[in-house]
C-alpha cells in the first residue's frame, strides 16, 4: 500500500479510529524513551557551553519547543488546505487539537525562554522580534482555540478556525526571519533544515532525541484527543456502537 | 558519589532556573496527558448514556458540552 493510499483512507472516521488506535502505543513508547534519553544525555552528559555554562541546558527545551510551537502550526495551515480546498472533514476536525498542543507549546517557548532570558540577558522578557512574534502565535492558538469553543456546532467551528489558521500563517516567516531582518537580542538559529548545524555534535544528538521526543509526544496527545473526540462526533454511525465496550 | 549528585544539582550556580524551567515542561506534559485521559472519561460516559437512552439516539443533533 503506497503513502498516499494509506493517508487517502485515514479519511475515513472509522479507519482513522482504527489505525490511530494501533498507532498509539507506538507513539506513546517512542515519546516516552526518545524523551528519557534526550533529557539525560542533555542534562548529564552533554559538556557544559564554553560561554553560557549550565546555564544553556534549558536549551533541551527551549528549542524543541519553540520548533514545535512553529511546525504545528505549519500542520494547522495544511490541514486547513485539506478541509477547505479538498472537502477532507477529518482534516478540519483535527485543526483544533493540534492547535491545544500548540498552545501548550508555544506556552513553553515563551516561559523557558523568559527563563532562560534572565540570567543571560539580565531581563525575563525585551519587545524583541522573536519573543514578541512568538507571543503573537501564542494568542494566535488561543484565540482559535476561544473562537472554536464559541462556535453553535463543532462543523461550524471547524471552518472558522481552518479559515484563521490560514490567516495566521502569515507569522511563521516573521518568526522564523526575525532574527535577521530585525536587529534583536535573540540568536539566530542553532539549527537548520538546509545549513550544517552551528552548534556542536555532543550537544546536538540529545537535542535531536529532544526534539524528536516533543514531537512524538505531541503527535500522540493529538492523535488521541482526536480519536476520542471521533467517537461523540461520529455517534449517529454504526462503527461507534460496534467499538462501544471495545478496549481503548 | 553524593558530592557528585549536588554538584550536578547545583547546575553551576543555574539551579533554580534549569529546574523552574524543566518543571514547568513536566507540568505542561503532564497537564496535556491527564486533559486527554479525563477526556476519555468522559466520552466513555456520555455515549454509554447516549446508547442507553431510548430519547437520545431517537434525536438527531448530538447532546452538547463533551
């Protein structure tokens, strides 16, 4: 079965409900050990920064993150794509689970930061152009959050928050490029997907099993929030009072 | 072997915000986990009502606030 079969078939309520159900023991184990190396490595083994010291290893969570609070959201505006322009209902029905995690995510970048902000800086936060376009995608995952919440129906509010994630996409450049139009007190980036990483490779494995663990993490919470959710949504259908007692 | 153990502790004198900053990442983790558990909870209970009540499957629009 080819990639594209196998997500054209995720379309459906009931094969999604199955599939992800295999999917996330999965994800939950490879969340869980890709997380526990990551953290120990980065915060026993990994030698301290010649400039920052300790200091830098809230790096390990920093950057997962604030990648993640990005790349989520990149996730909202494709599954926005899926809904609008190719009817896919699963699609949008998902938008707003992703966007809970974004928001926690996104919640994280900024507070790790702040942290990490105050001993380096001297300050918990500056109006630079990375924090603040930062906090912007912040309010940007809460207020689709509220609007979803606000909607009359749940198909409502699907295609209200697919149309404002599209909108909002407009802030993942500014994030991203912020830090060199802009003169700011932020980095620039340690990592990229096209450059040789600036940062060295005992330090980058943990980060890379970090990032990989957020991911997974994320991608399970999501996936299972969703799945739960299918079940009240897709009541009327047969499928759902055939797995009704099934073991979850 | 405990010298060991506070100094990595310590954190070079960072303690206190290495270990603000990875608890409040445990909190957030955690918090996402027991939402989703207590979500399931609670779907559980609505569509075991749902099914077992004669008045809601005869509706048509699913009852709200899950």
């Amino acid at each position: 079965m080819s990639m594209w079969t196998f997500l054209y078939q995720l379309a459906s309520p009931k094969i999604f409900y199955q599939r992800v159900g295999k999917m996330l023991p999965w994800l939950s184990a490879l969340a869980l050990s890709t997380l526990f190396i990551g953290l120990i490595w980065g915060l026993v083994f990994a030698p301290p920064d010649y400039q920052q010291g300790e200091a830098y290893r809230i790096l390990y969570v920093h950057v997962p993150s604030a990648f993640l609070s990005v790349f989520l959201y990149a996730s909202m505006g494709f599954l926005a794509i899926l809904f609008l322009v190719w009817r896919i209902k699963i699609a949008g029905f998902l938008i707003r689970f992703v966007a809970q995690l974004g928001a926690s995510m996104a919640f994280l970048a900024l507070t790790t930061g702040s942290i990490w902000g105050k001993p380096m800086w001297g300050a918990w936060w500056v109006w630079d152009a990375r924090l603040t376009s930062e906090l912007i995608l912040f309010l940007l995952y809460t207020a689709i959050l509220a609007t979803h919440q606000a909607m009359q129906t749940e198909e409502q509010g699907d295609k209200i928050v697919a149309i404002l994630s599209l909108v909002g996409l407009i802030d993942l450049p500014i994030i991203h490029y912020s830090v060199y139009w802009w003169n700011t007190l932020h980095q620039g980036s340690s990592l990229s997907l096209f450059a040789k990483p600036k940062i060295a490779g005992s330090m980058l494995i943990p980060l890379m099993f970090c990032l990989f663990g957020f991911l997974f993490f994320c991608c399970w919470l999501i996936l299972s929030k969703a799945r739960t959710a299918l079940l009240l949504r897709e009541r009327q259908q047969s499928w759902v009072k055939q797995v009704q007692g099934e073991p979850s | 072997m405990k010298q060991e153990l506070i100094h990595w502790l310590s954190m070079g004198g960072y303690s206190t915000y290495i270990w603000t900053a990875y608890g409040l990442v445990f909190m957030v983790f955690a918090a996402n986990y027991y939402s989703a558990k207590r979500q399931q909870v609670r779907v559980q209970k609505t569509l075991q009502r749902w099914f077992s009540s004669s008045v809601f499957s005869s509706l048509k629009t699913p009852p709200e606030g899950v």
